[in-house]
DNA sequence: TCAAAAGTGTTGCTTGTACACCCATGT
DNA sequence: ACATGGGTGTACAAGCAACACTTTTGA
C-alpha cells in the first residue's frame, strides 16, 4: 500500500506523469469508418496530425469521465454522451514535452454524414480520416496510430457482440440503415434476414408511431432503439 | 491539441494527479474466488484493509506494465504473468493524501490454494479474502470496493467468453480440476460433456505425454495448454 | 409494368445443454 | 464386486447464415 510514512509528503514525494486526455471520436464517411483528427500547429509534431485531447485539469475535473466530457467541450465544441474508457497508455516517450507522459483515452461516436465539429480552443484544423488509411501509411503524432487501432478494435468487438452503434444513427432510423452502418464498422456484410430476427428476438428496437420514408419504392418503417428496462444482460 | 504554447512548461503548468498502480490479485481459496487485500498500518484508513499497491514512479518504470510489474514485485515479492489493465479511475475524493488521485488498476491470477504472497516493502499483513465477503458488508479503504466488483466482473466475462483461468492452474492439471476451477469462478455448475466438447473443438488443450495422477480409483489424463499458433480468434 | 428496396419464410449448420451411459481403478 | 470419479455418445434446442421468395411503392 502507498507510501503512508509522511502523510504530507506523500502527494509530491515523487514528480508525477504528464497527464492527458486522448478521445477517439469515430463516424462514417461515405459508409466508412473514419476518425476525428487535429492538426497541430506548434511543435512538438508541428503540422500533423494527431487525436484531439487536453491536460488532465485537477482543479477542474471532479472524475476522469468529467475531464473527458471537458476536453471535448472545450476542443471540438459539442457535448458527447456515451463517451466509454478506452484504455490507459503510459511511458517515457509518450510526449517530448514531458519526462513521463500518461493518457487515459476515451472513444466517442458521432452521427454518420454530420458535419466536422468546430474547432475550439487552440485547434488548429479539423478533419475525418478513414480508419483505413491510418492502418497503413499515414502517421499520426505521439503514439496515435496505436490508439486509433485499439479504438478500431474495441468498436468491432462491440457490435459484433450485437452492441448497436446508436451513436452513428439519427434518433430515428430505417433497419436498413441500421444494418449498413453495422456493415460499415465490421467491413463485411451481413445477412438481410438474420440482422433482423437478431433485432427482433432481442426486443432491441420498437417502431416509431406511423412514421415512414420514401424514395421512389416502397417506404421503410422507422424505428427507435428501446428503453432497456433495467436488464441485466 | 494539448497546450503546445509554451512548449518548456507544458508539463509543469498544471499541478498533476497522485497516480498509483493497484493490483486485484485473485486466486481460489476452497472453491471460492478471493482477492489479495494487504492491511493499512498507517493513516489514511489506518487498520483497514486495502488493495497493494503504489506509487507510479516516472523514474523507474518504462511503461504501465512495467509499474505494475514493479509494484507486484516490491509489495508482493514475486512475478506475475498476465498482468491485464483493468481500467483507470480518478477524482479528488480517492485519496486524502493528495487533492487528487488517479489509479491505473491491474488484475492478475495466482496459484488456487497456493501460500500468500510473502509481505514485501511497507506491508503490514496479507490476506485472502472472498470476493463474496467484499461484496456484501465489509468495507475497504478508498475506493477499493468498487474496484474488486469490477474486477470480479470482469473475471467472469473472462471465463464465460471461455478465455480460461490458467493462472489459477498448475502447468499441468486435469479436465476436472480446470472444470471444478470455472466452476468456482463463475459460481454456478457446467456440464461435463460440454465443457470437454467445447475443449476439444477448440484445440485448447493437449494432452501431457503419458503423465497420470491417481486416488482410489481411475487416474486421470494430466493436460497443458496447448502452445496458441499465431490464431486471431 | 417495371425497377428497387422493404420485408418474410425455409433450410441446414453450428454451438451448447441435458442426460444417460460405459470405463478404469484401488479397496 | 463395487464405489468412485474419468471419460464418451445421443438427443434436443437456440442461434445464425444462406438464399429464395413476396410485397409495396413511384415513375
């Protein structure tokens, strides 16, 4: 346990780690998964590209998922829900600017085709990149591509486990669409018949009242994700 | 991104949080899953129990892991394979040592029935304690409770997503021994026939050449876990 | 009436559970 | 021989993929 010798001492016994907030915020271009990028304006990495995040603020943050919710407040100008743990990174040669840099990262979505969020404070420009061409190629500053990746991971892990990316979706929303976002994120296609029996087995959805959509064929049925009532699994 | 104004004083421009590594060590004590608490000689929470753990130090460690590794090794004198980041938890009310602290938490296995780690630098005593205990009643320091159910759930998901406990096995065990150890750990029953189906299929395990083990009655075939081949899933 | 997308039904495979049964061994 | 735990086979249900099919609409 700690080092309770000096109980005043202990907090500035020893220098601590540089520490960050990382978000990876995911969306689909052109049914493609893509991430949030930021320019950087000043060194260290001037002029690439790199995850948008902020320090660690203690005299402002009551909790990780507060300082989280901030960053992207203050950086992207919007408010996320949802936003889920990623993971924590650490080490030496994490950031030039610091000793021993720490990140605790944070992914997000946001709805598919919906404009670039404004940049906020000291961003410099602000861009969606496919996932795809970071895995091979393109670098990011720090250790981002790594990030990018695990966040990538985590995301097709959660809907192959049939967790609905909502937040890719408008509130209301066809099945189809629904089917090819979740083609979008695993890269695959799926089965027409078998996506909507999963659907409807789970009482995942429920219709929205009377509403439709057209084209020139037959409309869709809109539907809305359901409440969970208090389920445990 | 970040505050690259002043590039010299990034690090030291904002006070930083009190970060520690903790350890859920979790092993079987009569067929019960348990955590390793080590008792607090000193203020905070003094007498009370807690999970080990320390500082992270910027001097010493290369990374999390190693940090992990590192703290394992002075409070618990031994080495831990599988060392899995569990999450990261921070707020100004964890640690009445500092304004705030953040914690990297880690789980790991130990030998079921093995003896308690011996108490290494600043541990009063050690402990097994059941996780069933913890649940209901008795309290821990800081927020270590919480920690435990969480990795205590994330133990189960482990096992039920069949990535087997191996770590609270010898190198070499039974069918029944590895059946009777998910068993604990899930606490619930499994269907023998199944549970070896599901093995087999899987080419999990291999039989360990000619080796036995006897009680009164048929012997049974000792197994290994089988060498994973650069498989994805 | 035709194209296009919505929506349904049928089959078969795979996985897992329940349960019954045989096998080997020391006493 | 028999009790005890090791080990196996069969039957059934759930979940999912593949694929064929019907329905509804605007042009």
């Amino acid at each position: 346990m700690a080092d309770a010798a000096s109980p005043k001492t202990d907090s500035s016994k020893y220098p601590m780690p540089f520490t960050r907030i990382e978000v990876v915020l995911m969306t689909l271009v052109d049914g493609n998964l893509a991430v949030l990028l930021a320019r950087r304006a000043q060194a260290p990495y001037a002029g690439k590209w790199a995850l948008p995040g902020g320090v660690l603020r203690i005299d402002l943050d009551g909790s990780l998922e507060e300082a989280a919710a901030r960053v992207v407040r203050e950086r992207l100008a919007t408010d996320l829900p949802d936003l889920k743990q990623l993971c924590a990174v650490g080490g030496p040669t994490r950031d030039p600017r610091a000793p021993w840099g720490l990140s605790i990262v944070y992914r997000a979505l946001s709805l598919s085709g919906s404009t670039l969020p404004t940049a906020g404070k000291r961003i410099e420009e602000l861009r969606w990149a496919p996932v795809e061409s970071l895995a091979k190629g393109i670098s990011l500053a720090f250790d981002h591509n790594t990030l990018v990746a695990r966040a990538t991971d985590a995301m097709r892990e959660d809907v192959e486990e049939h967790d609905l990316p909502y937040g890719l979706l408008p509130a209301h929303f066809t099945l189809t669409e629904l089917q090819q976002t979740c083609e979008a994120v695993l890269g695959h296609a799926l089965d027409k018949s078998s996506f909507r029996r999963r659907l409807n087995d789970r009482d995942l959805l429920e219709p929205v009242d009377g509403e439709k959509r057209g084209g020139a064929f037959r409309p869709a049925q809109l539907y809305q994700r359901r409440a969970r009532l208090r389920s445990l699994r």
